[in-house]
C-alpha cells in the first residue's frame, strides 16, 4: 500500500497521480489535504510518514509547491528517509543507493507527466541490497 499526502500547493499534483495509482491497480491511502485551500503541510507529512513507520503503507508520496518543507518534516521522523525529486535519474538513485522510502515532489516545480514518471520510476525501483549502500543506509539511522 502506498501513502499519498499533500497540502494545498501539492492538491492538483496529487490528483493527477492519483489517476496513475488507479489506472495501475495500486492500492494507496490518501491521508489529504482534500483542496486547495491553505493548510499546513508539516500535519500530512507526518500522516503519511506515520503510515509508513506503522507497517500500514510500504512507500509514500509527499507533495507540497516545492516538496522542500514537506520533505524536511518527513525526515525529521526516525526511520524515514524521503527524497525530494525533480527527475527520475534522482529517484532511481535515490532507490538504489538510499533505499528511501517516501518520494517527494513540488506540485508547483514538476509538471504531471514528469511527477508520473517520477512516482513510476520511484515505485519500481528496488534497493540494490549493496554492502556499501546498507552501510550508509545504517549509518543515517
């Protein structure tokens, strides 16, 4: 199960992958925001990072207009460790090498079709399992 959170600058973004979840068959959980009007994005970076942290989701989705304080107030819970990406090179690696597992993206910095390949790119891409990058991973926590 995937976690998907935005507030009001990530609202449109969130739509549009919400579309791609569905036509992949993908289950998520949306934790919000349900609008556009102005809320503050700390409150659904921790639902979703709480998800996470909680067995109920695998990976999460996080998206505000830059995805920079929603990604900054993910990171601050013990366990996560979520990447805030502009391109899917980015979240190839940030899968591979980092084992991340939440995605973040600004709804007013990447365009749909980019941020559904992003999310696609993210989703699919397994942690290498790599002795050096388990090191590292265990060194963040």
């Amino acid at each position: 199960m995937i976690a998907i959170g935005c507030d009001h600058g990530g609202y449109e973004l969130k739509l549009e992958i919400i579309k791609y979840l569905n036509k992949k068959g993908l289950e998520y959980k949306d934790f919000g925001c349900d609008s556009l009007e102005s809320v503050d994005y700390p409150i659904y970076a921790r639902k979703v990072g709480q998800a996470i942290l909680d067995g109920e989701c695998e990976k999460g989705i996080l998206i505000c207009g830059t995805g920079i304080g929603i990604s900054i107030t993910a990171n601050k819970m013990k366990g996560i460790r979520c990447a805030l990406c502009s391109d899917c090179f980015s979240a190839e690696a940030t899968r591979l090498h980092n084992d991340t597992n939440i995605v973040a993206l600004g709804g007013r910095v990447v365009g749909p079709g980019l941020a559904v390949k992003i999310v696609d790119t993210f989703l699919n891409t397994p942690f290498s399992g790599d002795e050096r990058h388990a090191r590292r991973v265990s060194m963040i926590e």
